[in-house]
C-alpha cells in the first residue's frame, strides 16, 4: 500500500552506506522535476518501532493506519525506513525548504512493504550499486558486512546482490591487501600509481622484444635516461645522441593522445564496464593490431622504400591511384578533414625531420616526403575548392622517415606508436574511470535487417509456428 508519510517520520535504510547529500546540479534537477511532474516512481519503505525492529504484518494490521493517522503513529516512536528512494526523499526536503507552497512537501508517498533486514541490506546495495556511490573498498566491506550479518556463504551473497560468486570473492580480495595499498584502493589512487608504474614499461618491453628479435641479450633500463634515450639504447645496445633523442621524444609526445581515435575509444568502454586499467589497455592494443587503426607510418616508409626518391612520386603515385579504392598512408585524418583543415602535429615533427636528415647525410626521404605533400596538394586541390573534405598529411607520414632515420626497424613502428600512446591510454582510463565516474557505454542498436518472417516449427526443438 501506498502512504503519505511526513518527512520528519523518514529515516534512512540503516544498510545505505551514503546517506548524504547528492550533488546539488542533480538534486536541483530532480527537484525540478518532481515539482512539475511528480513522483515517477514511489520510494519503497518499511514501518519499525522506536527499537528499530520491523513491523509485521499482523501488527500493521492491527495498528489500523490510515493516511490521516500517521502522526498518532509518529507519536509512539513509529519511524519508516525508506528501503531505496534516498535523492527522491533529499528532493522532496529541498521543495520543502524552498517553495512557497512548503506545504504540499512536507510529507512524501511512501509505498509501505513488509522486509526483513536482509532484503534492506540488498536495496541500500543496488541503490549504491546503481549511483555507484562506493569505492572499491567500500563495496569490499560493505558486502563482508552482510555475509557476517546474515550468515550468507559467497554464493548466496551474489545471489541475493546480484554478483556473481567469483565477482564477490575478486572483491572481498581487496581486504586481503596490505594496509598501504589498501589504503590507496580505497581513496581510489592506485590506479594513478598504476599508470605512472605502467607507462615506462611499455616502451622497456618494446625495446627488449626488438633485443630478443634480433638474438642480443637482455640489456636493463638506466636509471637518468629520458624514456626515448632508454628506448634508443635497447634497440641501439648504446646511448644515443642528445639530438637523436629529443628527435625521438618529439615524436612520442604527439603520439601520445589524440582524442577519441578507435584505440582510446576502446579503452574508456572498457574502463566504463570497470575493468582493471591493465584489461583496458589491452582493450586499446587489440585494437590498434587492427591495420584501420594502426600501421600507418610502417605502410609509409614501405611505399618510400618502393618510390626510392623524391624524382619517382609522381610516375609512382599516378600508378598508385589507378588502383580501385586507392588510399594513400599518411594522408587524410578522421578529425582533419575540413576543406582547409591539417594537422598541426606535422608542422611541428616536419623542421625536426629535416634537420635530422642534414646531420645523417641523407635528405632523399625529407625530400620524398615533401613532393608526396605537393602532389597530393595538387590532387586534392579542385575537391577543396569544391568544399569537400581535404586530405592533408598526417603525422604519420613524418614519424616514417624519422623512425627510419634513427635506425629503428619498420615492424616496431606501431610498438612504438603504442609506447607513446600508452600514457594516452591511462589518462583516458583515469578520468572515465574516477574523474568522470562515467556510466557504462553501451550504445543502442536500431534493427534495420528484413521484416519479421514465418518459419516451419522444428519437431526436432518443439518450436511452435509463429
């Protein structure tokens, strides 16, 4: 049954972990909302008496309450515990505080059920669950609270809030931590600390698998060295020069975020779904070994290698765009593709390319990258003027010949792409994560296959004919 309850007789379910305030945008919203609306749905509660115990259904019968005798009710030290409903019932205060009609706030409906604690205890659960009000150590506690309470073994505490057993033995796990870490859990930083211990890594194994490749031994990071000079002497067995080095960090740095590209995308959903920050990374790896996402700069510096010089673009490129859906690496971007867009990441990597050129003695792939820009400026010169999307270099057509430059093997290009775009990964991480403490990702679908279809029922499966 459905009652008018005064909010002075409410009192929190005594299992909600967060009973505070909601964030005041929120709560003004939903305050809103409910002064032109109403109530969308009805708060759940249950009747106790001034010892806390619940109200049975006899004694609810007896006690005869209507709408009108809930203060008589109040009187005898009779409180309701909401069982869910908690921002509804903040909204409802914040209407009584502020409009002039405080009369029409001053009680809320109520839909009265007759609960045991136990199902108490699973309310507040999914009603923090779904404001995802806790940290991964509150969850921790608060579902060891209601195993000791009620006796539950880990299969029934899954069940009655709606985990699965090995789901609440991984997070009853983190009680287990030392006190450090636990400590970091709970204020929600390891991950933070996990990142910055993750990101240098990347690069380290990037450099020890090229060692392992090539049959060199196992060679250690060095302490004092810049993350592009540890990587530079992985792959080199020695220190690199202070030149070639900030050449390389150059590039990281670009590399290192560009907004929501397929890799980064992938690991927020992941992030979203609160997986670990390592499963989300690799949600991004796995998506850059896709060539649409990556390989791009190593597709470059193959077509250079076959062009051989800046004299041979334009026989080699009209050849190349004879082919049927011919695309071009390097050149074109998802974000720069406005008439007169580009991408300002060349403008920056292009002078360090040629000044590296100058110093190895060779400038025929400076030089090769620069008519392949002034060819495709050439062809993309009447789309433009139309007002179609240009196809402006792209990084990619850069990092190519300065990879090359630096004696960095072509399959490590995209290793290497990774091991820029790692500190990316986990920012993005991060700030889905615990910043924005975004809900789940999951986009709708809108069925756009054949019309609904007769099948013949199967005696085999007992399926009936539709």
């Amino acid at each position: 049954m459905i009652y008018y309850i005064p909010l002075a007789m409410i009192e929190p379910n005594p299992w909600q972990t967060r009973t505070g305030e909601p964030d005041p945008e929120y709560l003004e919203s939903l305050a809103e909302d409910i002064s032109k609306n109403g109530l969308l749905q009805t708060p759940a509660g249950r009747l106790v008496d001034e010892h806390g115990n619940p109200v049975t259904k006899e004694h609810f019968a007896a006690m005869q309450i209507t709408d009108g005798s809930w203060l008589h009710v109040m009187s005898n030290g009779f409180r309701v515990q909401l069982a869910f409903g908690h921002n509804r019932l903040a909204a409802f205060r914040r209407l009584m505080d502020i409009t002039d009609n405080s009369k029409t706030y001053r009680g809320m409906p109520v839909e009265m059920r007759f609960l045991e604690d136990s199902q108490m205890a699973a309310f507040a659960w999914s009603e923090n669950e779904r404001r995802k009000d806790l940290t991964p150590m509150e969850r921790a506690r608060a579902i060891r609270q209601r195993i000791e309470s009620f006796g539950w073994t880990q299969e029934q505490a899954g069940k009655e809030l709606q985990l699965s057993r090995s789901t609440v033995a991984n997070i009853l796990r983190l009680l287990d931590l030392p006190e450090e870490i636990g400590a970091e859990v709970h204020a929600g930083t390891l991950s933070e600390r996990q990142a910055q211990a993750l990101v240098p890594k990347v690069g380290y194994l990037v450099g020890l698998v090229s060692r392992h490749v090539a049959g060199k031994g196992w060679l250690a990071p060095r302490a004092g060295y810049s993350y592009a000079e540890n990587i530079l002497t992985m792959l080199r067995g020695r220190r690199p020069g202070s030149f070639d080095a900030r050449a390389m960090n150059v590039a990281l740095i670009l590399y290192t975020e560009h907004e929501f590209n397929a890799g980064s995308l992938g690991v927020r959903v992941a992030a979203s779904a609160h997986a670990d920050i390592y499963s989300s990374v690799i949600a991004g790896e796995c998506i850059l070994r896709g060539p649409r996402h990556g390989f791009a700069n190593e597709e470059v510096m193959k077509l250079m290698l076959e062009i051989g010089g800046p004299e041979n673009v334009r026989a080699y490129l009209d050849r190349f765009f004879e082919q049927p859906g011919a695309r071009l690496p390097g050149f074109g971007h998802a974000v720069y593709n406005l008439p007169h867009s580009r991408d300002p990441r060349v403008d920056v990597l292009r002078p360090w390319v040629r000044e590296l050129s100058r110093r190895k003695g060779d400038t025929r792939w400076y030089e090769t990258c620069l008519a392949m820009e002034e060819y495709m400026a050439e062809r993309m010169r009447p789309r433009v003027a139309r007002g179609n999307p240009n196809a402006p270099p792209n990084m990619d057509l850069w990092t190519a010949p300065l990879y090359y430059l630096l004696g960095i093997p072509i399959p490590l290009y995209t290793p290497l792409f990774a091991a820029s775009r790692i500190a990316g990964w986990c920012a993005h991480y991060l700030e889905t994560r615990y910043v924005n403490n975004e809900p789940l990702i999951r986009p709708r679908a809108a069925y756009v296959g054949p019309a609904p279809r007769p099948y013949t029922a199967s005696p085999s499966f007992g399926a009936t004919a539709s």
